[in-house]
C-alpha cells in the first residue's frame, strides 16, 4: 500500500510540475502590449484589446475573430469594409491577442457578456452589422438569437456551430478533464505549431497571419483559453439558433470555403435546412482562412448580397 502510495505522489508531483512548467514558462500578455495597436479597453470582466477603422459617421460593423486567431486576421479584409462606408471594430477576445487571459469556460454566455460589455463601452446603442469568423460565427450568431432587434445583418465567415470537424487527439482532449488539461499545455503547441509549419500560402499577407498566429500559443493563457472554448460554446450545436434567426428575418450572408478542413461545405446545407432564407456563397479553392486568403472575394460576396 505505501509503495501505491509513492507511485501516486510520484504522479501527481510529475503531472503538476510539467504543466506548470510548461503554462508558466511562457511570457504573459502584458510583456506583448508595448506596442499594442488600437486601444486596451478596461471592461468589468477584464482589459480587452480593441481597433478601430474607418468614417465615425458610418454604419457599424463588429468583427469577431475565431479559436486561435485574434483579430488581426481581419487585416486583410478591413480595406474593402472601410472602403465601403463601414466603422469596423475589431476585438480579441480573452486569453487571445493582447487582451486579459481571464478564467470561467468560454460558453456562449462568456462571449455574450464580453460583447455586451464591449458595445456599452464603445458607447453602441444602435443596430449593429456582425461578422464572426469560425469561432466568431457562432458568437455572432448567439448574439443575434438573442437580441435580433439590435443587428443590421449577420455575415458569416466558415461559422462553427453546425459542423465542426475535430482530431482524435483534440476530441479526446476536450472530453478528458485534467488529463486533457494536461494534455493541452504540455503538448498543444507542439501539435499546433505542426499543424501549420509549412502554411500552402504563397500571398506575404497570409503567410504572416499563420506566423502570428502560431507566435499567440507561446503566450501564457492561450492554449487554456482555447480548449475552454473548445468545451464551451465550439461543444454547442446552434440549430436552434439559426432558426430562431430565421424567426426573426434577420439577413444572414455565410460564406464557406470549399476545401475547408475545419468547417466542411456540408455545414451549407444545414445551415440551409434551419434557415431557409440564408444568402450563402461558396469560395471555390478556398480552406478555413478565406478572411485573409481570399480578402477580395469575400468583400465582393458581401457587397453584392447586402
């Protein structure tokens, strides 16, 4: 029994010296915010990174990024938007970007509220465009399910919520507590950075964002709040939202890309079957980062549907 025992201690002392070895040793937000573009907004759940583009005067549109990409990968699109009258607003959410790495699962009761919070802040009473990316769609789309009266028009870009294609490992990570923890920040890096080692880019742009991007796992708090999300609002299946959307007349733009490994083509047609009057637009060649692969094709969609 005591030697059981030894094992066990044994265990839990390697266990919790890996991981917090691996979640510690990374630098925290605050050593990247020397030169933070935009503004560090303090809101009640905590400083969010905020940017601002375009006429003050025009209509308003909110981008929300997705799972591990913060909102610069709206970069590439925000020319055509402000060239069409829009004043984009552009966020992290925590424990991405620049902003706060803040605890509690990121359900879509966490994203709802740090938008609410946003939009008070930024003074926004007013109908609002919405365009949510990925992970950002199905926030979007919580939101206007919510409080269709306050949206203009949804746009979305590759939207989770319907269909979600998921690895093994990252399955087997979302389900397993603790060990998928674990998991997470002792190996999540390494697969991540694999994953997008030799992006299939040849636009500067693009290839910057996916370098950016797998800069954002070697901050303190990233991966946690990743697979937060990933047991929160991306385990959510949104049918329900989607016709509660439709119930409401909201216009809805989704704009898929059809070699999307992340968000199959498929999703089309069940966001088809529980929102029948859905504009969609299918970007032929397109994978899951059509918001900086295909900037100008995804503008032309939203400019000839809205």
């Amino acid at each position: 029994m005591t030697g059981v025992l030894v094992i066990v201690i044994l265990l839990l002392i390697f266990f919790g010296g890996t991981y917090m070895l691996a979640r510690f040793r990374r630098p925290g937000v605050q050593e990247f915010r020397d030169q933070v573009p935009g503004d560090l907004v303090p809101l009640r759940m905590g400083t969010t990174h905020v940017t601002r583009h375009g006429p003050e005067d025009g209509p308003v549109m909110v981008c929300i990024h997705g799972l591990s990409t913060p909102s610069y990968v709206f970069d590439p699109l925000l020319p055509y938007l402000t060239d069409m009258g829009y004043r984009v607003i552009t966020y992290d959410h925590f424990g991405r970007g620049h902003s706060d790495r803040v605890m509690g699962r990121q359900n879509a009761g966490f994203f709802l509220c740090h938008l609410d919070q946003l939009l008070e802040a930024e003074g926004i009473t007013g109908k609002i465009t919405l365009m949510g990316y990925s992970m950002g769609g199905a926030i979007a789309s919580a939101f206007a399910a919510r409080s269709p009266e306050r949206v203009e028009a949804l746009v979305l870009l590759a939207p989770a919520g319907l269909e979600f294609n998921i690895s093994p490992l990252a399955n087997f990570t979302r389900k397993a507590p603790l060990l998928g923890d674990w998991l997470q920040e002792v190996f999540g890096a390494r697969v991540f950075l694999s994953t997008y080692a030799d992006p299939p880019y040849t636009d500067p742009a693009a290839r910057d964002i996916v370098a950016r991007m797998c800069q954002e796992v070697g901050k303190s708090g990233t991966l946690a709040a990743m697979l937060s999300s990933a047991r929160g609002i991306l385990a959510e299946d949104q049918s329900a939202t989607h016709r509660a959307i439709a119930a409401a007349g909201l216009p809805v733009l989704a704009i898929w890309g059809t070699e999307d490994g992340a968000i199959p083509i498929s999703a089309m047609g069940r966001l088809a079957q529980v929102n029948r009057k859905a504009m969609q637009v299918e970007l032929e060649g397109a994978d899951h980062g059509l918001p900086y692969t295909h900037p100008a094709s995804v503008a032309e969609a939203i400019e000839d549907n809205l």
